[in-house]
C-alpha cells in the first residue's frame, strides 16, 4: 500500500469518527439485522437476496444480477455497499474479486463475516478511494456525502481509475439525469421512476400493517427511519421533484 493510500486510510477514520450519520447507520443496521419483520417483508417486497437496506426492486435486482454475468468482470468495486447483497448475486462467480466500501462499521463487520472471500472496507465517501477494479457497481449511494458543489458527473468519475471498464448506477436524481460522462463510454439509461412509484406505495401500506407496529416497539431506529424515508421519496414523487434511473456505463 502506498503511502498516499495509508494517508487516505488514516484520513477516514477521522471522518468517520466525526460522522453523526455513520454512527447512525450502524445503529440502523444492527437493528435491521434483528428484525424478522423487515427481513420478510423486503424479500416480499423488493426480493432482496439477503438482508439489505436499499431503493432496488425485484426487476432491478433481476437487471442487476444479469449485468453482473459479463465474462469481461473480474473485479467489483462496491460502492457503498451495506450489508452486501451484490457479493450474492455474484455468488456464483467466485473468479470475481469483489471490494466493498461503506462508512458503517457495523454493515462492514457483517460482510467480513458473511463474505470471507471478498474484501471490505470502512471507507469515508469523501475521500477518493484508490481501488484496481475494471467495473463499478454503485445502488442508491452517489449523493453520499459528496460535495454538493460537485456535479453528477464529477462525483461519478471520482470513483473510477483507468483500469475502470463497466459501471452500473441505480439512483434517484433531482433536477438531472445520470450523467453522459466523454465519448469513450457508451451509456445505457432507463427511467424506472414508474416502478419506483410502486415500490414507495407497497412500503407506505405495509408500514401502516399490525405487523410493522408490533416490531416498531421493539426496533424503534429500523421503522421510524424507513418511515421518514419512505414518506420522503412519496412526497418527492407526487412534486415531481425526482426520477429514477438506471444507468450502464462501457468504456471503448
């Protein structure tokens, strides 16, 4: 490891440490690990292939899973990877070296556990991580903690390198579009705002379910987050303030 990339290392950690929302989120994951409740109803839901947090329905996860197939992919950079469900979807590929990273120590321990094989990394998203994979898959995580000043586009190429080949980005825009990035890539996008719609309107009903309140007593942080998220994304999409899209990036 160089010595800019130790620096960087180190240089996280502090950011972490002074990071309300990483401490959140790891109080957020120990308590969606728990829960059985949320456990089946994202698999009902979403189709999650392991417990996870994320935006992705059961066709993205279909597209996704697809994507990953490509013989040209040898090695994953996971951005902002939570608690893992692409090291599923590539489970069988173990030629595949994957690289998870994400500012919550917790989903990080768990993945360590769960995916001996792959690598994991609490790694702040301000910095820019240094990373030798040909393809970058990136779910709901690029606004992160991204300098707002940034655009898209800027925030998108400061999580590739040159060895960099196929990108794939799930996510919601305000007021934009995944970004074209230079003529050398040839870019796939699709609006899935219309599932997404969906999506948001199957969580909103069963997050008023006997059910769900039963389990909001005992995991307090898990409900009331999804809650304030879930009521969040409807109100954005009844403005018109969002849209969602798909986005696959190859370079020539």
């Amino acid at each position: 490891m160089t010595l800019s990339q130790n620096i960087n290392l180190l240089l996280s950690k502090f950011f972490i440490s002074q990071d309300p929302k990483a401490k959140a989120f790891n109080s957020f994951y120990r308590e969606l690990l728990q829960s059985d409740v949320y456990e089946k109803l994202a698999f009902k839901i979403q189709g999650h292939p392991t417990k996870a947090y994320n935006l992705l329905t059961k066709e993205n996860y279909s597209f996704l899973k697809e994507w990953l197939k490509s013989e040209e992919i040898q090695s994953i950079l996971d951005y902002g990877c939570g608690l893992g469900p692409t090291s599923d979807l590539i489970e069988g590929r173990p030629d595949i070296l994957l690289t998870g990273c994400d500012f919550s120590k917790a989903a990080i321990a768990h993945n360590q556990l769960k995916y001996p094989n792959h690598c994991f990394l609490t790694f702040h998203h301000n910095l820019k991580l240094h990373h030798h994979c040909d393809s970058v898959v990136c779910l709901d995580s690029l606004y992160h903690g991204f300098d707002q000043g940034r655009s898209v586009e800027d925030n998108l190429l400061k999580l590739l390198n040159p060895v960099t080949k196929r990108i794939i980005l799930i996510q919601n825009f305000s007021n934009a579009t995944p970004p074209i990035l230079s003529a050398r890539w040839k870019v796939n996008i699709m609006d899935i705002t219309s599932s997404f719609c969906q999506l948001v309107e199957d969580w909103n009903q069963e997050l008023l379910s006997t059910e769900v309140q039963e389990d909001r007593e005992k995991y307090p942080l898990l409900w009331g987050t999804i809650t304030r998220e879930f009521r969040h994304h409807q109100t954005s999409l009844e403005k018109g303030f969002v849209k969602r899209f798909v986005a696959t990036y190859e370079k020539s």
